[in-house]
C-alpha cells in the first residue's frame, strides 16, 4: 500500500502496534534500526516486538523509495 499524504499515513499508523510505530518513525527520521540487546534473543515476546518494529521501519523504507 502506497502512503501519498499525511491522512493517509495517520490512518495506517493507527491500525499497527506502538512497535511496528516506533520502527516507521525511526526510518522517516533516518535513524538506523534499533539492534535487539543482547540475552532477549531466546524471548519469543521480545522477538515479537521487535519484529513487529523491524516491519514497521521496512514498510516506511519500501513508501519512501516508493514516493
């Protein structure tokens, strides 16, 4: 799904998870991705999230080279 403006972005943030929101926003700052710390590798909830975060920050990615 292409994200044109911001309604449209607000929209389709508020149907994701606080991660998933945290990873978009980190992308459209230019951040680089958060690394997962070390030891929560063996977590399946920590994994979760931070997959969750790692989609998030592609989904912005892929929109922005889409744009």
């Amino acid at each position: 799904m292409l994200i044109k403006n911001s309604a449209e972005e607000t929209t389709h943030l508020r149907t994701k998870s606080r991660f998933y929101v945290a990873g978009w926003v980190a992308n459209t700052l230019n951040e680089l991705p958060q690394k997962l710390p070390k030891g929560y590798t063996h977590d399946p909830a920590a994994m979760n999230l931070w997959t969750e975060y790692l989609l998030g920050y592609g989904d912005s990615y892929a929109n922005n080279e889409s744009v």
